[in-house]
C-alpha cells in the first residue's frame, strides 16, 4: 500500500472508532458482519447513525453530503419530506393488505405513461423482478436460454449470478467469453442457460444467436452499464441489439433498476430512443422504500392471467410502498427536477474534467443525467474488461480521501457511480468540486509514482 492511501487510511480510522467497534459487534452474528455483501469493505464499513436530505452521519457524528444515497436508490434524497408524509398518511391506514387496493392501478398508470409498457407487475426488489422478467420471457417464447453482458451485474438469482465480475484467468476470450458461475450453489442447468457476451461488441451477441438458433428466450442488459462505473453504449450498439433481438424473435429486456428513473423521466427507452419489450425498475423509483416493478406488452403479461407463468408475492404493492412510489412519481421525479438535476449533474461533470485537466490525473468523469463518475482510467471504459484494468488502490485513495473531507462521492466500490437527488444543491455541487480540488493533485502524484514504479520494473 503506497504512502498516500495509508495515510488516508490513517485518518479514516481515526475519525470513525465507533464503526470499527459496531462492526467487531456484529461479526459474531452475520457473515462479514453486514446484510449485504456490497457493504463490506477493508478497513471496516461506516455505520450509520442517520439520515436526512443529502447529509449522512455515521455513528462517530461525521456528516457526509451523500451522493452514493443507498447505491442510488434514493435520487429523491433521504427521507423526502413529499414521501415521509405520504407514507405517515398511509400508516394510519395500515401497512399490508395482501388485497387489491386502487393504489396499484394507479401507480401501474404512473409507470405506463413513462416508460414504454402497457402493463405492469410490481415486486420490492430488482432482483426479484429480473428474476420475473426473464421467467417471463421464457414462458412466452417457450426458449430457455438467455444472453447477458460480461460484468453486468441484475440482481442475485440463479440466471443472473453468472459472469458479474469474472477473474481474468476464468473469463475466457474476448470474442468467446466464459460463462462464470458468480457464486457456488447455482445450478449447472441454470448458469449454462445464461449465454454471455461482451458489452459494445455486437459480432460477440450476433455469435451467440447464431450458435443457438430458436434457443434465446430474451437478452438482458442496462441499457447503461452502471456496476462498471459508467460505462456508455457507442452510438449503434442498442439499435444494433433491438435489431438482433426482432430477428431472432428474443425479447429485449432493459435492466432499468438504476437508468430507469435516474436517466429521465422515460428511463433508457426515451434517452437513447430505442424500445425494448420489458422493463425492470427498481431502485430510485421507490423514494426510498423497496418498490419494484416489470412491464411489457399486454401480450407478453397476458400469459401471468391465463396461469401459464406465475406470479405472486405477500409483500406486493403493500400501501406504504405504494404510497411513496405514488408520491415519488407524481410530485418528487417531475420534469423542473430532472432539468435542476440535469444541469447540477453537468457542472459536476464538468468541473471534475476540469481538475483532472489541470492535474494532469490520467482519469476522465462522465455522466449521464443523475449519474456520474470520476473514472481513473486512461481511455473511456466500453466494457467490463476495460473497467477491470483499475488501479483499486488509486481508487481507495480517492474515495476514502473524498470521504475524510466530508463528501461521499460514490457508494464504495469502483464500479459504482454518484448520484446528483432532489435534494442537492448547487452548493453541494460546489463543495464536492472543491473537495475533489483538493484530493486531485495528491491523486495525481501517486499515479505518476505508481506508473513510473511500475515501469522501472
Ligand atoms: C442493474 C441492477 N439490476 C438489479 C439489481 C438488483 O437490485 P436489488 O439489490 O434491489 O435486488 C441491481 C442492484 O444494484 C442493479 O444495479
């Protein structure tokens, strides 16, 4: 470990006692001594006292301007005074009903007028409705194979956990990749079925929907790859799948769990301007509860009504839920907070490339609406194997440098990115440029030490 990040360490530990201690306290009850493994990280993780807003504090008093907001489930900022009262409302009323109630249709309408469905199913998680999804699709193809993109991460059921992050030894080549069960316990049945291919490289999906003609159920991606920071589809590569996709008769499913609502108000479909047959939202669509949702075609939803696919759930449209994504849709993601969120997006954007510019950091940000990165990677990142290629330790550097000062500029983790709310200001903008102003120069002097290091060797 190079100076600088020790030093960085140093200061982390110093400032967060408490978190060390409450994570040796849970150890002893839970694997790694958290709920889900995304929140484990060396030292230990922040553990966290409360939240309001865009402000976070940790059990230590250390408040954070929080632009990771619960790995972007929270574009409406922590507990939005819109959805809190919503969601009291409801609590007076009662929390679960596991019966039909108005609520649903009208948030099925909500989601309808967005996004390009004609009808929807909801769930509580992206797992759970990419899991319902691709059953879905299956069902009313009658095929059993699927494709998805190596380092595209859905969610953690059997047909998902396949080549989320493979190692380089295990991966394959790059114009055949592997097939990488992501965990043990998945079934061979299961991870075989999952084809993959290798994101911006249409000959690598055309390849595999030759090599298994009539076999392809449906081709899942985000539309905007965001668990490998931020990665863009090149000008071509959506039209170029949706085409793939009609002429082998496979549904086209957007994985919208992040884009969905943080892209715009329409999600991908209306940012890139082209339509899949499902999607999957989850995420900031909720306001902070855990709401999710599938839509597609009347058609393809028909086959859940006449019991050929089924599905069902007791925590479905439960009304608190309802009531904050009723809320969320209708008076916290309006269009005047997508254009105030857009533009505070942009100055970030911009004024990080600027410091990078002036610090000679070999590193680019990019951003797309809410989303945003400072990526630490000498040419733009069009796939996983790209992104893996990063210095983790310059990346450690950074985030916990940027955390030290008081702003959370991701959830931890290089294959995350930021999330601009409702709730930011443009003076948060400011802070979290002039805090980067401050991280950069040393940022930059490691990675010219490191490279020379390296080069020397
Ligand atoms: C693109 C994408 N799909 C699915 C999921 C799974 O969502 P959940 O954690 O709600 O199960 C995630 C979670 O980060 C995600 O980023």
């Amino acid at each position: 470990m190079y100076a600088q990040l020790k030093k960085e360490l140093e200061t982390y530990e110093r400032r967060t006692p408490r978190s060390r201690a409450a994570l040796e306290h849970s150890k002893p009850w839970m694997p790694l001594g958290v709920s889900s493994n995304f929140r484990s990280y060396e030292p230990y993780p922040l553990f966290i006292e409360s939240a309001q807003g865009t402000r976070v504090r940790d059990l230590d008093g250390n408040e954070y301007i929080d632009f990771n907001l619960c790995f972007g489930a929270l574009m409406a900022g922590h507990a939005n005074p819109i959805i809190v009262r919503a969601v009291e409302e409801q609590l007076k009323k009662g929390t679960m009903y596991g019966m039909p109630h108005v609520m649903e249709q009208q948030l099925a309408e909500e989601i309808c007028a967005r996004y390009p469905v004609e009808n929807v199913r909801f769930g509580n998680s992206g797992t759970e409705v990419t899991m319902h999804a691709i059953r879905l699709a299956r069902g009313f193809t009658g095929r059993e194979k699927i494709i998805k993109f190596e380092g595209c991460y859905h969610g953690v059921h059997d047909a998902a956990m396949v080549s989320v992050k493979p190692k380089a030894d295990k991966w394959g080549s790059a114009t055949e990749p592997n097939q990488v069960p992501a965990s043990a316990g998945i079934p061979k049945g299961a991870w075989e079925a999952t084809l993959v291919a290798i994101f911006n490289d249409l000959p690598s999906v055309e390849r595999l929907f030759k090599k298994y003609p009539g076999d392809v159920a449906a081709l899942i991606l985000e539309p905007v790859p965001m668990n490998i920071g931020v990665c863009m589809p090149q000008p071509g590569f959506l039209e170029g799948l949706r085409e793939l996709c009609t002429r082998h008769g496979a549904l086209l499913i957007y994985d919208e769990v992040k884009t969905g609502a943080k892209l715009g108000r329409g999600g991908a479909s209306e940012y890139f301007g082209v339509k899949p047959d499902m999607v999957c939202l989850a995420k900031s669509i909720g306001g902070g509860f855990s709401l999710a949702a599938f839509g597609t075609s009347r058609k393809i939803m028909d086959i859940i009504g006449e019991g050929k696919v089924f599905h069902a759930g007791t925590y479905n449209t439960n009304p608190l839920v309802m009531a904050a994504g009723l809320a969320t849709l209708r008076h916290v993601l309006t269009p005047e907070n997508y254009a105030r969120i857009d533009k505070m997006s942009k100055r970030l954007v911009e004024g990080c490339n600027q410091i990078i510019k002036q610090t000679g950091l070999t590193a680019y940000a990019i951003g797309a609406c809410a989303n945003g990165a400072v990526m630490l990677y000498p040419g733009e990142v069009k796939n996983y194997r790209d992104w893996a290629g990063i210095d983790v330790d310059l990346w450690r550097h950074y985030w916990f440098a940027m955390v030290n000062r008081g702003v959370m500029p991701t959830p931890h983790y290089w294959d995350e990115q930021w999330t601009v709310s409702v709730a930011h200001s443009d003076a948060d903008i400011e802070r979290h440029l002039e805090v980067f102003a401050e991280v950069a120069p040393a940022l930059a002097v490691a990675q010219q030490e490191r490279s020379g290091a390296m080069a020397a060797r």
